[in-house]
C-alpha cells in the first residue's frame, strides 16, 4: 500500500546501518531539490507535484520538522490555489508527520478534505487511521474515525483495492472496539457498533467534523463554504 505502508524507514539493526540509510535519504534529498532548482516547472506537471512532495516526505524522514512543514506549507497553499485537492491532503499529511506546533491542524485540514473529495480512499484511510492514533482510547473520535475510514472505502473503492482496504478497515475498528471497550467477540461488537451509532452516516460524519473542529480550532487556513458552494453535490 502507498499510503498505509512505511514509505521511509529510517530504523536499522546497527549504528553504521542507521548512517548508512541516512546517507541514502540525504542523498535523495539533495537530487529531489536540485531537480526543482534545475527550472522553474509549471504547477500543473505532474513532475512538479511529485518532486516537492517527495521532498517534504523526505524531511520527514530525516526528521528535519521545521523544514518539513515550510515544504508542506508552501506545497498545501500552492495545490489548494490550483485545486488540486489530493495533492493538497499529501501536503497536510506532511506538515502533520513533520510533528512542528499546528501538526494536528494541518491533520484536520487534511481530514476535512479527504472526506470532502472523492480522492484516492487509502489516503483518506491513511489519515483518518492518523486521527485514531492521536485520539485517547477511550474517545468516541477514534470510534468515528473509524467508522467513516471504513464508509469511504463502501463507497469510493472496488475489487482487489476494495478487498484489501475493507479488510484494513475492519481491523481497524475491530481495535478502536477493543481498547474504546474492551470488546472481544462479535455479539458485543455489534452492539458497540449500534450504541455508538457507527452504522449511521448521518450520525458519525456530523461527529467526525466536531472532531476536525477540534483539531483545527478555529485556525482554518482555507474557505470550506467557498469549497463547499463549489462542488457539483451538495
């Protein structure tokens, strides 16, 4: 998987091993950032795109956070000015992954439009398994996240994409249940499912904003009623 893999692994069995993939990593770098220098490249190339993600995936890796986030940054407000919604999510997963201040209100941003569009859903999964992670165990937000993780795989995957990201997301939830309420056989999980009301789109996506609300605070970088007003169905 792209998304929910480790892209970048920076752990190893020795010192010399950490260096030496470090060094790989830098070296990376270094030629992803000369490439962008090499030209000024239109916004619309695909190459572009690729290249300052790559970069901001980079410093993340070389956990180089203040970096990371002022690529991110730049790279959200470029990609949300031309439109280009997946690419703007990539860049908010950076800035959350960079671990700087407003890490959880870039993830906010990034929940908020991988919902919103119908991008690629392991992205959407991705954060929306991000927010989990984040979310103290016995919070009904991971339980929400969760739930809507496993809704956008319904209803924007299938075949061998839908099976293996149904899969996931029933893992998912199967271990939000478990440390949410200590819940182990399926009896109870059903049950979990109807209290909390995760079987109910028009219950759970109305939560899951409160939990972007949270996250954010206020602090919106973008114009979600413009966004909104925008989209074919509203």
């Amino acid at each position: 998987m792209k998304y929910l893999g480790d892209t970048f692994d920076l752990g190893a069995e020795s010192q010399q091993d950490a260096a030496t993939s470090t060094a790989a990593f830098e070296a990376q770098l270094a030629a992803v950032q000369d490439r962008l220098g090499e030209r000024e490249i239109e916004l619309e190339s695909p190459q572009w795109r690729e290249l300052a993600l790559q970069e901001g995936r980079l410093l993340v890796a070389l956990e180089r956070g203040p970096e990371a986030w002022q690529s991110g940054r730049r790279c959200f407000d470029r990609f949300c000015d031309a439109r280009l919604w997946e690419e703007a999510i990539e860049a908010a997963r950076i800035m959350f992954q960079s671990g700087e201040q407003d890490a959880l209100v870039a993830l906010g941003h990034g929940v908020w439009l991988a919902v919103t569009f119908p991008v690629d859903p392991e992205l959407s999964v991705a954060l929306l398994q991000d927010i989990i992670e984040e979310t103290p165990d016995d919070s009904d937000g991971a339980a929400v996240a969760a739930a809507t993780a496993a809704y956008v795989v319904d209803l924007r995957s299938e075949g061998k994409e839908y099976d293996s990201l149904s899969f996931f997301t029933n893992q998912m939830l199967g271990t939000v249940a478990r440390r949410h309420s200590g819940i182990e056989d399926q009896q109870a999980f059903d049950q979990w499912i109807e209290r909390l009301e995760l079987n109910d789109p028009a219950c759970f996506l109305p939560r899951l904003r409160n939990v972007v609300d949270v996250l954010v605070q206020d602090d919106w970088w973008i114009d979600r009623e413009a966004i909104q007003a925008s989209l074919p169905v509203q």
